[in-house]
C-alpha cells in the first residue's frame, strides 16, 4: 500500500480565504458563470471544496443512511457483512472514492480511477438497476434539502440544476438505465421505489444498528447513547418505520433542529473550514496520514494494483 497520502486533483482551486472567513465572493461568482450542464462538474467541485465542504459530506452521510431502509439493498449489505465486522472501513472506503471523483472530477485521473473502482467493487454483486437508481437518486435529494434546512445558504436553481446533471452523468458512467431525465421524475419513481421496498426487515436494522456503533464510537462514552436518538430526530419517517426505530423525543428533536439553525446562521459570517477543503487533508481512522491508493479500497477481494 502507498506510504504517501493521495495527490490533490490537478483542477484550478484559485480562490483562497483564511480559516474563520466564508468562502469569497468570487466563488459564486464563478458558479453563476458557468453552465450547468456543460460546467456541471466545475460547480460541484466549487460547492465540494469551498462553499459547502461540511454540509454536503454530513448530507451524503444521511443519503446513505437511508438506503438502508431498502430491504433490497440491506440484504445484500448484511449478506457481506462488512458493516458488521469493518463498519468503520466501509464508511471510510465509501467516502473517499464519492468524495474524489466529486472533487476532482470524473474525466480527472484521480475522479475516474475512484469511480472505475467502485464499479469494480459493484460488480462482485449482483444489484438491481432500480437498487443503483434509488442510491444515485439520495445523493441527489438529501444535499439539495439539507442546505435547504441548515446550510448557511440553499442551493440556488442554478446550483441544483448541476448537481443534478453531475450526479446522473456519474449513473451514466456506472451503465445505469432508465435514469429519470428531471428532479420531478426522479422523485416520482422513487416514491413508487420506496412503497415497494421500505418495508420492516431484519437487514435493514442490523445494518443501521452497525453503522450507529461505528458513529457512536467517534464519541466519549458517556455520549454514546444520544447518537441513535439524534440520528432518530434527522432520519426521514418512512426509514424509521422501515427500521423499527422509535421517533426522538419532541424536545430532543427540536433541540437537534435548532443548534444546527443556528450554526447555519453563524456560518454565514463565520467558518472554521478551510476553503478550499479537500479529501485528501481530512482526517479518517481507516488510513492514518491518509496513506492508501484508490485501487486498494473497498473489500479485500476486490482489491486491484495500483494504477
């Protein structure tokens, strides 16, 4: 395995703010530029790395989530067992090959070895094509209503219209078919997707059960036990009734909404973020020093040379 950590995508990051500042001016000066079909990955790079590095990894996280409440996608989770036994190497895993080719890029060296891998890992299983659509469609949904509710700001049309048209260009490239061609569409079949398959099922609680211990081991342990409640106060209705969780206590749920208003009005005028933040600088348990190649993530047995 590489001793060095993973090189930084070779895009032009041009705009820099200190620690403390939000992302400049000109950042969404250059998104507004740009179109959001021919420029789609440009803007996404720009909102990864500068104006929304924190939220849209925490709304990626919730996206995830709630695939579990598809017994389709939970039986083969739990089939593999890598929540149960490498949970923490799975979320790590996941997050780093999303996050480098929607930082760098899918025609980047860097964007299209992450994604060539994670259609190399998919093909030791065999997945549904309605399966694939509903993940791609969360990765779509879950940022764009999340800033909606505790960005410092909400995606603009504009911005949505990109992320969208990056997203379905990564289903493109995954050989996914039937891809609704608008948001509206989308929505629509995953409703329909989500009648059918968000259902009580025994997978889908263990898989959530073992990706809530890997959360809660982030903590002290006096804090464990408030990190399934809080979870609880963000998840969607139908997971938790697909789960068999319990809804979070009103008080608790409205505390958990309020403390992120707030930090969203906070960040407005201030940030600890670095602009720009990378994949590559943050931190993870699985990689110290985020030594690792692209090739060799994922299940061992899905392990390639590096290329």
């Amino acid at each position: 395995m590489n001793s060095a950590p993973q090189p930084q995508c070779p895009v032009p990051f041009l705009h820099r703010r200190a620690r403390g500042l939000p992302p400049p001016p000109a950042v969404q000066r250059e998104i507004a530029s740009l179109d959001a079909t021919r420029d789609a990955q440009r803007i996404v790079q720009l909102l990864m790395s500068y104006e929304f590095p924190f939220d849209l990894v925490r709304a990626n996280e919730l996206a995830l989530f709630h695939t579990f409440g598809s017994r389709s996608i939970s039986t083969l989770l739990d089939r593999t067992g890598e929540f149960s036994k490498r949970g923490q190497k799975r979320y790590d895993d996941t997050r780093l090959l999303v996050g480098h080719f929607l930082e760098c890029g899918l025609d980047d060296d860097t964007g299209r070895r992450a994604l060539e891998h994670m259609n190399h890992i998919h093909s030791f299983y065999e997945i549904p094509n309605d399966d694939y659509l509903f993940v791609l469609w969360t990765f779509i949904d879950f940022p764009i209503q999340w800033l909606a509710q505790y960005g410092r700001r909400a995606m603009t049309a504009h911005e949505q219209a990109a992320w969208f048209n990056a997203w379905t260009e990564v289903g493109r490239r995954m050989k996914l078919t039937g891809i609704p061609m608008d948001k509206a569409s989308y929505d629509a079949f995953v409703a329909a997707y989500e009648a059918r398959e968000f259902v009580p099922c025994e997978a889908s609680r263990r898989v959530a059960d073992s990706t809530v211990a890997v959360l809660a081991a982030w903590l002290p342990r006096p804090l464990r036990g408030a990190v399934l409640p809080v979870a609880a106060s963000l998840m969607r209705p139908q997971l938790r009734a697909a789960l068999g969780y319990t809804a979070a206590p009103r008080w608790l749920s409205g505390l958990v909404h309020s403390v992120l208003k707030v930090r969203a009005g906070v960040k407005r005028f201030f940030s600890l973020e670095r602009h720009p933040s990378f994949v590559a600088d943050a931190s993870n348990r699985t990689y110290p020093g985020n030594a690792y190649e692209i090739e060799q993530l994922g299940p061992a047995h899905t392990h390639r040379p590096p290329k």
